[in-house]
C-alpha cells in the first residue's frame, strides 16, 4: 500500500470538498417535509395492521373461553 505525505493528501483531500455539491435550502425543506409525511403514512400502516391483529386474536381468544 503506497503511502502519501501529509501536503499531498490535504491536497487530495481538499479536491473532493471542492466535489461536494450541497443541497439547497428548497431541496432540504422538501426533503424534510417527505420524511414526516412517510413517517406518518408509516406510523398509521402499522397502527391499523395492530388494531387488525389485535381485533382478531380477540375474535380467537374469546372464542375459546
């Protein structure tokens, strides 16, 4: 494994920052508004898949005692 000085690998290092592009402000507002909407239709997807498993195990259950 080839090993670099410390100058050239700031070097480098500073050439991949310049690649960075950064999001803009519109794009993590947007971004940010996907996540709480999925995060939501996530939290409603298994809460009604809860109630259903609960209400049939009731529906079992009860039918037993």
């Amino acid at each position: 494994m080839a090993t670099t000085n410390p100058i050239q690998f700031i070097q480098q290092v500073r050439s991949e920052i310049a690649k960075v592009v950064w999001p803009t402000r519109r794009e993590v507002m947007l971004t940010t508004i996907m996540v709480f909407i999925m995060a939501a239709l996530t939290a409603t997807f298994f809460t009604l898949v809860d109630m259903t498993i609960r209400f049939g195990l009731t529906l079992v259950l009860n039918a037993f005692h």
